[in-house]
C-alpha cells in the first residue's frame, strides 16, 4: 500500500428537494435521467414524453406521437436518440433534436412497460404485458424484433440492460437474466410479482422490488439473497426501485407517499424522504452524482444531497 | 291535263324517287348477287349474321369501334386543369346508330304514342292521381295531363262496343229502388249487411228518387288499384313530402300502414276533407320547424312499431275504393258499427272479434258411488299364448286391455328387438374376442360385490353367474394385476398376468423407438407368457452396463404392468387405425423448470440461491450477439431461444412420470434406489461447494425445522458453547480424519455416502422419470436420514462458505468464528442468544449472512445439531415449513440474553472495526476453517446425542467460562486481527 488509502466519505442521500417541476403531461409514469445525467425525461399520461434540464429545471422540448400513455422512456448513451414505449403497444425511437419519430416499432401485443437501449444504441429493448421481450434493431430498418423472448409466462414489468446481460422481471414472480455471452438464462424465483429489476452498478447484483413489499438484493452470479429491504409499501402498483450512483444505498418508491432509503449494507432504513401524499410512482437516480428524481401525480421532484444554493454554484462554475 | 297537274299536286309521295333514266345512258346491268351487300351510313360493310346473334355484324369485325378496338377514355391532367372526375355515361358506350331515329337512344324528340286532346277519362284519371302520390314527386302529373296518349287499349275498345261509357262501372245494370228501400230500413232496424253509406253515391241519391222504376243505372265505377313499383332506394314506407300535406303543417304522427299506401291523401282526393288547422309553412318528416313558428316538439320524426301494421290484412280501405277486397268491407263495416256499440274502451291495435267465442261446454264428472275406495287393484295376468282356444282378435283384446305385453317369440319381434349377440348368430358372425362384458374386466371380488349389491337390491332377480370358463381364466388373470403389488411380488404378479395369454401382435410396442429394446421386451414377454420365472434376467442383455441392465429391468417391469394382457384383450375388441399419426411427439422446452413448490418453499425461508436459480440454454439470435458486441455464444447452432426437444407423446417416460405419485414399488433393488430425487442432486454439488467458496450454502429447511420444534432452545445454545469448548480440546483429533467423524453417526449414512460417492450418475430427469418412487421403504428410510445428515452438513459448510459478493463488506462475525473456533462459538451464543429475543421467530436461521445474523444462524445451527437425534424421528423427506416456535424458547432466550448483554455490546464494536478489515483475508480463512468448524460441530452433535446427562454439567460449564474466558477469547481475537 503505497498510497494512503483515501478516507472514505461518508455517502450522502439526496435528502433536500431542490426543486419542483410541474410537468402539466397529466400523471406522470415515469421519470428517467439521460445518460449522463444532466437532462430527464418524463412519461406522461397525456401522450407525451418531455425533456427537461435538471439543473434549470426549464422545459426543452416535448416528444408527442404516441397513441396513449407513455409508460418509460430511455435515452441513448449519445443523447442523440429516445426511445420510449406506450400503452398503445407501441415503441418508439426520437431523433432528439427535432422531435421527429425516427421509427416506430409495432409487434407487441399489449402495452409496453418498459424500455431500454442497449449500451450501444444498437438494439431497443422492449418488454411488454404480452409476456415478451422484444430486441429491435436500430441499425437496419427492420421492422421485426431480431429476437422475442418469450420465455415469461405473465406480463414484463421491468428490464435492464447491462453490457451483455438483459435483466428482466416479470410478474410471474421471476427474475429472468439472459447473459448473451454465456448463452444461458437464469431463472430466479422470488414468487412474488416482480415491479422493477436494476443491475447494481459494479454488475456484481441485481436488485428486484416485488409486491410483497420487500426488495431483494440477489447475487447475480449464485443467486443468493444479499440482502433484504422491507418497510415500505408495495402492494399493488408498478413501483421503481433503485440504487444509488455508489451503490450505498437501495431506494424504492412506496404507496404511502415516501421515498424509502436502506443502507444497503446494514439493511437498516436510512431516509424515509417525504415526497407528498400520493403514490410515488417512479424514480431515477443520478448516475454519478448524488441527485434523485422522483415522480408523484403530476410532478416530478428533484432531490438532492445539499440545499439548492450550493448546487447551483458548483454547476455554474464551469460556466465562467 | 289540268285535273292531272292538279292531281299530281296532291299526290303524296313515298320513299325516295328512282333517278330519272336518261335515254344516252346504257341499261345498267342489275348488280350480281354477290356484290349486293348492306352497308353503313359510313360506307362500312354490316354482315349478316342472323337474327338471334344480333342481326347485323358490329363494330370492326364484331368488334367495338375501330381497329384497335375500343379505346376508353384516357385520364389527363395538368397543372391548369386538375383531374376533374370523368363520369362515364351510358351514351359513350353507344355507337352513332344508337343515337339515330330507330336506336335505342334517339336524339331527336320522337312520339311514342298518339296523342289527342279528346274527353279524358276520369277514371284513369284518378287512377293516376292516387298512383301518382307514390311517385317520386308527389302529384307529378301535370305532364301526362298535358299530353294524353289517344290510344286506347283493346279492351276499352271492347267495351266501348259492348255500350260502356267511360266514367260507369263494368257490369249488369243494376236498379236503384230496392237499395233505397234498405236504406229506409236501415234507420229503423239494423238487421244483416248495412250497405256501405258510398260518399260519392250521395249526392246521386238526390235525384234518384226521380228515376223511373224500370230504369236501370251502370254499376259504379272502381277506381283500379294502382300497382306501382317502387322507384327510389328509400325505404319501405317511406313517402316523399306532399306538397298538399307539408303545406297543411302536418307531421307524421299518424298510423303507418305499409298495405294502404297513402290512404288519407286518397281520401283527401276523394272529397272527404279533414277538418285540420290549416298552419302556414312547410312541414314534414324532412323538414324542421321554422323559426317562426311556435310548435317544436314534432320536429323530428319518431318513430314506433305501434304505428306499423304487424299483420297482413286486417282492416280494409274504407274509403270506398272497393275493387276486388270489396267483399269484405261489408263485414267491416258491420265491425265498425260494432265497436262503436261497445261502450269500453277498445284497446289500440284490437278491434271486438266477430264472433263471439264458442262457449265451452263443460260436462260435470259422474257422480261417485257413495261405496267408491280409491284403490287400485291390477288384474291377474292372463297368458295368451297358453289359452289355446282363443281366438287372435280375443288374445289381442285381452293384452291390450291389460297394457302388458305379453312376451313374444323372438320370431315375431321386430329387428329393433333383437340384441346383438342375437344378431351375429343370425348372421353367423364369430364372437368377438375380447371380454363380453365391462363386468368381465372388473376383479372378480369386485364383481362379486356389485352382484351382492344387485342382489341386495332386488332379491328376486337371479343373476346370471358366467360359468364360462374361459372367462375364469381371464378373471385370474386380471386379478393379479389391480392392487399396487411390491417388489418381486410385482414381477410375480406380472408373471401371472402374462402367462399362457395368447401372443397378441396388437400388443403395444413402448420402445418402438429402440428397435434392439423393443426385440428384448418382446423376448420377455414372450418368456412370460411361456410362465418362465426369470424372464427378466434372462432377456436383457448380458453386454450392457449394470447400471443400464437395472434401468431397463425397472423399465420391463413397469412397461409390463402398464399394458398387461387385459388392455390388450381390451384392445383386441377395437381395430388400430389405418393411417397411423405422424403427430405422436410434442415439443417441449429441453430444460424444465422444476416443481414451484420446492421453490415457494424456499422462498418463505428466504433460502436463495441454489433453490431457486434455475439456468437453461439459451440462444441469442445471431444478430443480437452481434449487435450487443458479444461472440456468439453457441456458434453454428441454428436454435433461437430454448432449446426444444421432441418428445414422444406416448413415451414410457411420460407414463412413468404420471405414475411417480402413486407408491408403486420396483421389484429388482437398484443399486442407486437410495438416490432419486432432486435433492441427490444439491447433495452432489455441495460436495464441491467444499471446494468452491463462492458456491451457496445448501440450507435445507430440516434445520430450520429442527431449531424451532427444539424444546429447549436456551439449554441448547448453552449446550453448543460447551460442546465448542469441549470440541476444541478434541480438535486435533478431528483434523486428523473426516470419515471418522463421519462413521460415528450412523452406518446407514456412510454406506448411502460410499454408494454415492461410487459413480457418476447419468442425468437427473432420467432418474426422475424412472426411479422416483421405485424404492422400497427400507432403502428411502435410510436415505431420508442419510438426506437430513447431508443436508445439515452442507448448510453449516454453507453457512462457514457464505462469501457476500465482493462490493460488500462481511460482518465481523463470521470472520470471527473462522478464525478462532473456541471464541467464535462462545461469541455467536452469545449474541444469539440476545438476538433471539427479538428474531428467533423470524428469519433468524437464514443462511444469507450479509448481515449480521450469520453468527446467530452459526450459533443455532450448533444448538440444533445437539438436538438433531430427536428431530430425526419427525422428519419427513421435502421441504417443510417451520412450526411456530414454542413460547418457551423465548423466554429462555430472554434469560440467557440478561446474563450475557454485556458480551454482546463489546461483540459489536468488534464487529464494526472487523468490517473494515480486508475482505481477501476473510475468504481465506473462511476457507480454512471451513471444515474445523463442520467436524466440531458433528462432533457436538454426536456429543449431545450421546447422553443427556450432559446438560446440567454442560449448564455449570457454561457458567463458568461466561465471563473470564470468554475475555480471554476476546483478546485471542484480537490479536489474530493485528497479525
């Protein structure tokens, strides 16, 4: 050990609301980050998909072409595509700067509650209450999905893309994990509906909220059960569930208007952040920074882990 | 001459005049046959081609227009003159003849009747004003008023001829003096038919009284009934706006009658005006109302079936207009009188019938006799057929008098009577081969007992008991196969059923796909059927593998049972089919996910991991693999997805499978019998999670049912520290050998160890499918509790094992226990114990050790081990879920956590420094220490199990070393940490 090792700082939650966005798109379904964190996307009920600054908080462009309530939403690691899917069963892919529809993907037989792009932008993930996955393909202009996983016996609440990996959760009670480079599928039982899946950041977990109002933080590799985080409530929405940029801490979207916070290590609740008085419906943490976006009726709140002032001046200084 | 010139002034001249001859001209010769051809305006030739193809030819050549046939008009736009729609009319189909004086479309105004401006007929004349009110264009005559064809058709010339004047009725001449005369009496009395009061008649009767007696008047002239065809596309009923009803500011709110169209405006046209309000505007069912006008509720037309006729007839046009109904308007006028006498409502729609109903006549019952018992008593049966001397008609009588038929010879019953036995000896047909009857398939005790029932129920009726002795033979041999025979018993049983059975070829053949197999099936149940007692051994093949021989033995056995000489005499009463289905297998996914049970199971102990992870094969499509960056992982397989197999439909596989759930047992005893389950299969990979740190723990809920149905748990936890501490001492001796550790427990396990040890096994499915219940209840015994020691094992390896991933940091605990034995255990107790207070009911005993609880499941699985022996007696193969923990156990845990809180804290801060320690160390000497923990701990178990009266001692001990050793053990900790 040449180097004295760095102290380590004590994590910070995202426990000060910086600001309020009034996203007027009717409830809003889902609230995401860009790839780099510095814009959001937000699903509103009203058809639309809207950009916004996080750090203004103004509103940039809004995205409308789809048939009836967008359901996710996800931008591409070059923040110059969306893709975002709906209850008319549809998916589609933005040119982000004109808020043209690039293409709009058909096949699924129900509607569609989540999205995803692979790392590349490549292939456009896509899982819906039909049971199935569908990869469509951004790069020729095929309108079949390259492949449709079908292995899920109920609806695809949830997926997640990661390098190789596609995780998927299912209300059959299932996480599924397709590991493309091996071949193989691991099925895990949780036996409770499965709400929302992520891959922990290192890749080395995946964490599943299921509506026995538990989430569970598996191993990816065995299996086993890491950890547990209960407390909350999750009953009977589709509710997200996160981890923090750091993989410090677990968050989840609970029915009683809280934003429940674990540390993921102790499993002990170390924020209950109180959001409002309605369901929190969706939330999405920053990819690096402390910073937590959360959803609830028609507002989409921003969290972050010091008061707004000091946040402000440390965006603003590259500026200058 | 000049009356010539005159005459030739008024001559009229036809046709076109020859050519004046001119003398210098030469005579023309008349033109030859041939060239005398019909041309044309245009010069063209037209040949002939017969009346019924049309007469003249067409066109060019028979066809349309030109030489290039008919053009059609071509579509042309520009920018100044947009594609207007081109309509095509039937005009541009027509050739230019068409258009002339004698086409089909003449342009010029041609007369197609004569017209005269004689006296008009009236009568027509009305005729066409009531057809005329259908039209399109209510009252459009005024053209044919105009221009009145002079043409009259034969038969009014006829009449005419006959002395009919237009404006009379066609008939006899009729006197009017005899129907004054009724209607005079009409005032009076009312009796028969009242003479309809003719409107358009009054006005004549004024000076009828004038006429003379023998002059006789035409009949009335009748208006025809005018049949017009329905021009428009609007529907039935509908009426266009009548100028002269919309004027009056009518709507629509009368009745509908689809049969008497227009019938008020034919009133109306015939005199008898309505007395409406006469409203300014125009009204009707397609028009609103006006601003200016005050009414509104009629503006749009409503409708009901009310309004609508629902039966054909019904009432009849009273409006004098009696044409060929004429008849019947006198009774309906009589009706009308009628309903107006009624003095009740009439409901609309009903009218008063005509005829008053018939009365029913209803005749009164006789009269009882006063001595009448209502009892019914049958007469004896009389047999015809004995009574000689009767004669047929009597014998007749008498059985139908009776109502029982009398039975009949078979010759006098109909075909219908006959049964089919009777039938085929008719026909001289063989017996069918099979059992006659379901009964014959039945056990013949079972048989035995439905004839008692029959019996019991109707105790006259003596059943016929077959004496047949072929059918007894078949009985024996259905006897053995129905009740679930064991072991050699079985194959015997077997044997009996197959011997002296008739080699059937419709047998069915199990392992068709085989054909080698299939050969050895059939060699053995052709040695069953020969009775040879070890058919079995002697048909298998001597060359294959021990292994395979016993697979295929259960195979035999199983397949023999399953389609035993009684479904193939079954079989014999039905033909296979002809063309056999090519759809016999089914594709099913390669890898099935397991039972959901297991898994459930294993989730409410919270027992991830190895339970409920499943992974299958699975197939990326190509492209995928390319776009996401990634080689393909199963090159040059063409498969998408999951891998699927074909699988027979009617494989043995797939009826042995079924068969699992009920016990039926093998004879021959497998070598392997002791392994059949999925569990064989986690007891095979935990022997390498020994190996293998990051492998999960096999927790088995055993244990967990072991810890909590413990009685006493606070004893328990005391007991493991003193078995700890005792085993420390004995720690060396233990390195020294697993398997003696091993040995002492229990000779039943180590043999079920050795044998698995033995071989490495074929796939699990495969063992599954065909020894899941095929042991008997010795060898399952012994591998249940070779299972629950496996198990146990295995989870305390796991538990040791337990390596979080690597972003975490492990609690201190286990490090602890790892690294020093003695102090780990002493410790774990301890906060075990002070843990337990709040969480042994819950999920206390989970092997997942992120958090700190993996020192309280060491702990617990220490004190469950000791009570291991008596838990064994209980437990039952599978997953069971925890009984409730007993109050008991609680309170114990109390007490011990009050003596030892202080340890607790003090473990605790221990913990929080240890966590930030390397977590390589800590898988090391997990590692290391992995397998000293799991023998002290059979050790302790072997000690618990070996005599109780350990406890109190066991109790004392723990007293004593609480306090300073359990300091000293601490510092031992310590140290280990700073080197």
């Amino acid at each position: 050990m040449a180097f004295p090792q760095p102290k380590p700082q004590a994590p910070q939650l995202p426990q000060h609301l910086l600001r309020t966005i009034d996203c007027q798109q009717g409830a809003v379904r889902a609230v995401r980050f860009n790839a780099d964190g510095n814009y959001v996307l937000s699903c509103g009920s009203d058809k639309s998909l809207k950009l916004w600054s996080v750090s203004q908080g103004t509103f940039l462009k809004t995205y409308s072409g789809h048939g009836y309530e967008v359901l996710d939403a996800d931008g591409s690691y070059d923040n110059s595509q969306i893709c975002s899917c709906s209850s008319d069963k549809s998916v589609i892919l933005w040119d982000v700067a004109t808020g043209q529809v690039t293409r709009k993907l058909r096949g699924h037989a129900g509607k569609v509650n989540c999205v995803q792009f692979n790392e590349e932008a490549t292939v456009i993930l896509s899982g819906s209450i039909d049971g199935t996955v569908r990869c469509w393909d951004t790069r020729s202009r095929r309108f079949e999905p390259i492949q449709v996983l079908d292995e899920a016996r109920d609806s695809i609440s949830s997926l997640k893309v990661a390098q190789h990996e596609l995780l998927t959760g299912s209300v059959d009670g299932r996480v599924r994990r397709y590991d493309l480079r091996m071949g193989q599928l691991h099925v895990d039982f949780v036996n409770s509906p499965i709400t929302c899946v992520c891959f922990s950041q290192d890749g080395q977990c995946t964490l599943s909220s299921s509506l026995d109002s538990t989430v569970r933080l598996l191993d990816k590799s065995t299996g086993e059960m890491l950890g547990e985080f209960t407390g909350h409530k999750m009953k009977g929405y589709k509710l997200d569930c996160c981890l923090s940029s750091k993989d410090t801490h677990v968050l989840s979207c609970s029915e009683d208007g809280f934003v429940y916070c674990w540390d993921l290590v102790e499993g002990s609740l170390s924020l209950k952040l109180p959001v409002g008085k309605a369901v929190v419906q969706s939330l999405a943490f920053h990819p690096s920074e402390t910073c937590l976006l959360t959803a609830m009726e028609g507002r989409v709140q921003v969290w972050g882990a010091e008061p707004e002032d000091i946040i402000v001046v440390l965006v603003e200084r590259p500026r200058d | 001459m000049a009356r010539d010139d005159d005459g030739d002034e008024d001559f009229v001249t036809f046709g076109t005049a020859l050519e004046p001859l001119e003398d210098d001209e030469p005579l023309r010769k008349p033109i030859p046959l041939h060239e005398q051809t019909v041309k044309d305006e245009k010069g063209r030739y037209q040949r002939f081609h017969g009346a019924f193809t049309g007469g003249f030819s067409a066109g060019y050549f028979n066809t349309v227009g030109s030489k290039e046939g008919w053009t059609p008009s071509t579509f042309v736009s520009s920018r100044q003159q947009k594609a207007d729609k081109h309509h095509a009319r039937p005009e541009d189909f027509m050739d230019e003849e068409d258009f002339g004086e004698h086409g089909i479309a003449p342009r010029q105004i041609t007369t197609s009747l004569e017209f005269s401006s004689s006296r008009r007929d009236e009568a027509a004349e009305r005729a066409k004003a009531v057809g005329a009110q259908a039209a399109l264009i209510p009252g459009d005559t005024l053209l044919e008023e105009l221009i009145s064809p002079a043409k009259s058709s034969i038969g009014v010339e006829l009449l005419r001829r006959m002395g009919w004047r237009e404006g009379q009725g066609v008939g006899p001449r009729v006197k009017r003096k005899p129907r004054r005369q009724q209607q005079a009496e009409g005032g009076t009395k009312a009796y028969g038919c009242m003479l309809p009061p003719a409107g358009s008649e009054d006005s004549e009767d004024e000076y009828e009284e004038f006429a003379p007696d023998n002059v006789t008047f035409a009949p009335k002239d009748v208006t025809p009934v005018d049949f017009s065809p329905r021009l428009g596309v609007q529907g039935l009923g509908y009426r266009g706006l009548d100028p002269g009803l919309a004027l009056l500011g009518r709507g629509a709110d009368e009745h509908i009658d689809l049969f008497r169209p227009q019938s008020e405006s034919r009133s109306r046209l015939f005199g008898d005006a309505r007395s409406s309000v006469r409203r300014g505007g125009v009204a009707g069912q397609a028009f609103g109302v006006g601003a200016l006008e005050d009414d509104d509720e009629d503006v749009y037309h409503r409708d009901s079936m009310s309004r609508y006729d629902t039966v054909l007839g019904g009432e009849e046009p009273g409006d004098g207009l009696f044409g060929w109904t004429a008849p019947q308007q006198y009774t309906k006028k009589k009706d009308k009188s009628k309903d107006a006498s009624y003095l009740g409502k009439i409901l609309e729609g009903f009218t008063l019938a005509q005829n008053p109903p018939e009365e029913k006549v209803i005749f009164p019952p006789p009269a009882l006799p006063s001595n009448y018992r209502p009892v019914h008593r049958f007469r004896p049966q009389v047999d015809v057929s004995r009574l000689s001397g009767v004669s047929p008609a009597l014998a007749q009588a008498l059985k139908t008098s009776r109502g029982h038929m009398i039975k009949e010879d078979p010759q006098q019953e109909g075909r219908h009577q006959l049964d089919s036995g009777q039938r085929r000896t008719m026909l001289g047909e063989d017996a069918l081969k099979g059992p006659s009857s379901v009964m014959d398939l039945l056990r013949p005790e079972d048989r035995q007992r439905l004839l008692n029932l029959r019996n019991s129920t109707n105790p006259t009726t003596c059943t016929p008991v077959s004496t047949d002795k072929s059918q007894v033979a078949k009985q024996d041999l259905l006897v053995g196969v129905a009740p679930p025979p064991s072991g050699l018993q079985q194959q015997q049983k077997v044997l009996a059923a197959w011997r002296g059975s008739n080699a059937s070829t419709q047998t069915f053949k199990p392992f068709e796909k085989t054909p080698s197999k299939q050969a050895r099936y059939d060699l053995y149940l052709d040695r069953l059927r020969q009775g040879d007692t070890d058919a079995l051994e002697q048909s298998l093949d001597q060359t294959m593998t021990e292994w395979e021989r016993s697979r295929e033995r259960e195979e035999f056995v199983r397949a023999s049972v399953l389609y035993r000489p009684s479904s193939s005499s079954l079989s014999s009463r039905f033909t296979s089919a002809k063309h056999k289905e090519d759809e016999d297998s089914v594709e099913v996914n390669r890898d099935e996910e397991g039972d959901v049970d297991d898994k459930q199971n294993a989730v409410k102990m919270k027992m991830f991991g190895k339970l409920t992870r499943e992974t299958f094969e699975w197939h990326p499509d190509k492209l995928l693999c390319k776009r996401f960056n990634v080689p393909d992982p199963h090159p040059g397989s063409g498969v998408v997805g999951l891998p699927k197999v074909k699988r027979d439909k009617f494989s043995v596989f797939n009826f042995l499978s079924v068969m699992e759930s009920r016990e039926m047992a093998a004879p021959p005893k497998p070598p392997e019998s002791g392994k059949k389950s999925r569990w064989d299969v986690s007891q095979q990979e935990t022997k390498g999670t020994s190996e293998d740190p990051q492998s999960a723990a096999q927790t088995q809920p055993e244990t967990k049912s072991d810890h909590s149905s413990d009685p006493g748990l606070p004893a328990s936890s005391s007991r493991g520290t003193s078995a700890a501490s005792r085993t420390q001492e004995k720690l060396a001796d233990l390195q020294s050998s697993e398997k003696k550790t091993a040995g002492d427990e229990e000779e039943q396990q180590e043999e079920d160890e050795e044998q698995e040890e033995e071989e490495s096994r074929p796939s699990m499915d495969l063992f599954k499918a065909i020894f899941a219940s095929s042991s008997d209840e010795k060898s399952s015994s012994s591998s249940e509790e070779s299972n629950d020691e496996e198990d146990r094992k295995d989870k305390e390896e796991g538990k040791t094992d337990l390596q979080p991933a690597n972003l975490f940091t492990i609690t201190t605990s286990s490090v602890t226990t790892s690294s020093v034995t003695t102090s780990s255990v002493t410790t774990s107790s301890v906060t075990a114990s002070s843990v337990t207070t709040s969480s042994v009911t819950t999920s206390s005993v989970t092997t997942s050790s992120v958090t700190t609880s993996s020192a309280i499941t060491s702990n617990s699985h220490t004190g469950a081990a000791s009570y291991q022996k008596s838990a064994q007696e209980e437990l039952e193969f599978g997953p069971k879920l925890p009984p409730p923990s007993t109050p008991a156990d609680r309170g114990g845990a109390a007490q011990i956590c009050s003596q030892s809180r202080e340890e607790f804290s003090r473990k605790k801060e221990k913990k929080h420094k240890s966590r930030k320690q390397n977590k390589h160390k800590k898988d090391k000497k997990k590692k290391k220490c992995k397998k000293h923990k799991h023998k002290q701990e059979k050790k302790s178990k072997k000690d618990e199990s070996d005599s109780s009266e350990d406890m109190d001692k066991d109790d004392d001990d723990d007293d004593q070393v609480s306090t300073a050793e359990l300091l000293k053990r601490l510092k031992n900790i310590q140290s280990h940490r700073t080197r």
